[in-house]
C-alpha cells in the first residue's frame, strides 16, 4: 500500500491545492509514482475523466502535476453547490442527487465506505498519495463528522502538514490557533508547517519562526514566497470573486474580453488560457455599467444554477447591458450555462434547479433549453462550423437546447473520441459574432482560439497573431511551481518524516 502525506489548511484559498500539486510534482521528479487524492471536494469548477465522471478541477491540476491521468477515485465526493443552502452531489463522478447542507451534514458519515474503497484503489497502484483537506481542518462545529481532514489522515495513517497563508494576516493566530484546537492525536499527526505567500526579506521572520517552534515544538518546513508569474490554473470561483481582481486597463490596441461574473458561476476556467496571450485583456465584470463597447467580446461562463441566474441577469440591469452591447456591434459567446442563456427561454419543469418553470433569457439566439434530470458527462473532439478549425473539450451539463426558427445555423459538429456518431453543437447568428455552445474548454483549442481573436484584431485593424501553446505548456508550469517549492520547503526533510 502507498504512504501519504497531507496538506491540511488553517483556512480556505490559503494554498493547500498549489502546495498539493508542487508536491506531486515534486515526488514524480524524485522516481516516485504519485496520485493525489482529495476526499471531498466542494467547487462548481469541474472536469470529465477518462471514465467519463466528474471531479474537481483541483484534482486534474494535482493529477496532471503528477504526470498522470485524472481518475474520479481522485476526489470521490464533489460538492457542486447550485443555491445558498444546497449541492448537487457527485459520488465516484456520478451524480448521486440534490441535498440541502443540514440533510448532507448527517448522511455523509454513510460516505465513508465510498471514500475508502477509491483511497485503497489508488493506494493499490501508487507508491505516495499526496492529500488535500478542505477548508480549515479545526472547523470545531463540523469535525464530528469530518471526513476530508484529520478523519482521513487518521484512517490512512499520514503525517500532516498544516498550511497558513500569511499574506491574508494573522499568520501566528492561523498557526498557533489551528494548533491549540487539535486533539492530542492530531498533534501527533501533524509534522510541521508551510507558511504560504510570503512576501519581503524572510530574514525579518526568522523570530517569527522561532516563535511559532517554540509555542508549537513543530517545525516550519518550509516559507514560500508569493509568485504571480508560476500560470497555474485557480481551484475555484473564489480568483474571480468581486475583491479578488481589479479591472485591467483596456484600450484600442489590447483584445479586450468581458467576463460576465454570474453568482453561480462554474468552469470559469474555461477563459483562463485567453490572457496568456501577448495582446489579451480579460475582466470580469459584476455591474452592468462597467460593460461598454470598449470591450470587443463579451463571454457568458458556465453557471450551476442558469434558472437563478437568468432572473439576476434580468433584475440586476444586465439584459439590459448586453443587448446594448451587441446593439453596439459588440460580439457575445456563450459557453454551456451561458449558450442557454442567450436563448430565448429555459424551461425547468421538473424542478431540477428552481421550482420557476420558466425563465426567459437574452434572446440573442433563436434557442430554448429543457432542463433535464440525466447529466450529460463527456469529451467531446470536433469542428468549428463558423472558420473549419478543430476544437476539443468535455461537456458537463443538464439540459438540452432546440432551435426555435432557420436564423443562423448551427456552430459545432462533434463526436465523442473513439466513437463515429456526430451531432451539432450550439448555435450562432450573424456569421458567428454571436455563439454559443456546450464544449467546455473551446477556447483551450489553439486553432480556435487563434482564430477567434484574429477576426477581432482583423476587425480593429490589429496585425495577426499565431497562437501561443496551448494546454500542454502548463507541465512546464507544473515545473516551475516544483522549484519553486522546493527552493523554500525542506523537502529531505518532509520525504523523510514521510518514508519514516
């Protein structure tokens, strides 16, 4: 069976999944065969696997940082939250159902046996499972029933290394504090700390370490510095959030692409390959006043609740916005959640998000949507219809979309991989300025993309561009982030107290 080594959090965002992934790859670097596992995930931001389920896309960053394939025994439980109070669950990729949290609170403790049977499949074929916990692993109200921190350190055996992120403050506190409410056999368990996002001369903190060692008798493994320059995709929506990003100056020689920063925004990382190219401005935007025809391309993400969504669209002064944006000469493209709401109408009569019925939504394509119980779960590989260049990506979603009336046509042909049988994706109007389609990850695809921001600099009188790499450059990220740990982590010393 595989050893195990988990990173625990003194809180959420404080970089428990990029230390996770570093240390994938740094294992994988060192000969060893890696997985990484996370018991429960909670994030809208998700992937298909190669089994066809899903799982967060945490796991498929640790997965790919490990050099291999992602596997739904990789996060067993993903928590897609789709209101306030409730998620969808989905058990070993599949979805199990909707439950609201205070039911979910007492029926997860019957998850165990599912989360074990995936820990010990992967335990099975791997030499080191690098784990992840979730959120804070001391939140005392829920430890009861925990089953992603310290519950699965001790069923699994594995030393813990508790992550603080000092940029946020309170570094001693998040420290010290999350130490003090650990049981005797959590202490036991845990072998040190990482203090993450440091930044100024670690020379001014070497009291601060002592500190922390002498209140604790912990080491501090390791003090690493806060990098923008490592392109790692984010775990989830909290890197778009409202005080998370500031608007980037736009103007007549940049690209410049809205992002429509709807509540339940999901898969947002559909997006994130477009500002790695040279000349691409990305902002996402929560008012309706700060969309103007400045911006050249409006892109409507994923949501997990497009029924809410499509009435905060409406309420807030957004249907207003984007009709006058593409009134405007502005173009629009809808990705999955998105493409069903610039229909006309999405229909719920089953109650899978909303007991609604009906909403309407933009109207910018001659499309309705049913809601439907059965999710669809797949890759997909294909052709642009609008310009012939192939795309590549996954579908996760609910519902089904018709086309109400012969204006425009459609805007993907695809198939699953493997497979013969093709069917049309997607709608478009106007020779494509407004589209939408079901393919996650459209944009990923350099032909695509190179193509898509080259009619816009066409447009502006821009000189074209070819593509910068596509997704197969991120290893090379997954690299940097390994040196970079491994710079500013005692990693002898972690493999040691692991192999111990």
């Amino acid at each position: 069976m595989a050893k195990a080594i988990m990173f625990l959090g003194t809180g959420s965002d404080v970089g428990k999944s990029i230390a996770t992934a570093a240390f994938c790859r740094i294992f994988k670097k060192r000969g060893y065969k890696v997985a990484p596992f996370k018991a429960q995930n909670m994030s809208n931001n998700s992937y298909v696997t190669v089994e066809g389920g899903e799982i967060g896309r945490a796991q498929v960053v640790q997965a790919e940082a490990a050099g291999v394939l992602p596997s739904v025994h990789m996060n067993p439980i993903l928590l897609k939250p789709s209101t306030e109070m409730g998620s969808q669950i989905i058990l070993q990729g599949k979805v199990f159902g909707q439950m609201e949290a205070i039911d979910y609170h007492d029926f997860k403790q019957r998850l165990k046996k599912t989360v074990m049977e995936s820990y010990e499949r992967l335990s099975r074929g791997y030499e080191i499972i690098v784990m992840e916990g979730a959120g804070s692993c001391c939140e005392m109200n829920l430890k009861a029933n925990d089953l992603v921190n310290f519950s699965m350190a001790k069923a699994v055996g594995a030393p813990c290394i508790l992550v603080a992120d000092i940029d946020r403050g309170g570094v001693f506190a998040q420290i010290i504090g999350t130490y003090d409410l650990m049981t005797r056999k959590e202490r036991g368990l845990t072998i040190g700390f990482l203090i993450n996002k440091f930044r100024g001369d670690p020379r001014l903190f070497s009291s601060g370490i002592e500190y922390i060692e002498k209140k604790t008798r912990r080491p501090v493994l390791g003090l690493v510095p806060f990098y923008q320059d490592i392109l790692i995709d984010p775990e989830d929506s909290v890197a778009v959030q409202e005080d998370k990003r500031t608007l980037k100056p736009i103007g007549p020689k940049t690209i410049n692409i809205a992002a429509l920063k709807l509540p339940a925004i999901s898969n947002f990382t559909d997006l994130e390959g477009l500002p790695r190219e040279q000349d691409v401005v990305v902002n996402y935007l929560f008012r309706p006043q700060e969309l103007s025809n400045k911006y050249d391309c409006l892109v409507l993400p994923g949501t997990k609740n497009v029924m809410e969504d499509a009435i905060w669209v409406a309420r807030t002064g957004w249907k207003r916005a984007i009709r006058g944006f593409v009134k405007g000469g502005g173009s629009v493209l809808g990705i999955c959640g998105g493409y069903q709401l610039l229909g006309e109408r999405i229909r719920d009569p089953l109650g899978v998000e909303s007991n609604r019925g009906v909403v309407k939504g933009l109207g910018l394509l001659p499309v309705e949507t049913m809601l439907e119980e059965d999710k669809v779960v797949r890759k997909v590989t294909g052709t642009c219809l609008t310009n012939g260049k192939r795309i590549r990506g996954y579908e996760i979603h609910m519902g089904m979309s018709k086309n109400l009336q012969r204006v425009g046509e459609p805007f993907l042909r695809i198939h699953q991989p493997g497979k013969k049988k093709s069917w049309l994706d997607g709608w478009c109007v106007e020779g494509g300025r407004i589209s939408g389609t079901y393919v996650h990850g459209i944009l990923d695809s350099p032909g695509f993309r190179g193509d898509f921001l080259n009619r816009i600099r066409r447009d502006k009188g821009l000189r074209e561009r070819p593509p910068r790499q596509g997704r197969l450059a991120r290893f090379h990220q997954y690299n940097r982030l390994a040196e970079h740990f491994e710079a500013h982590c005692d990693v002898d010393r972690i493999v040691d107290l692991l192999l111990a």
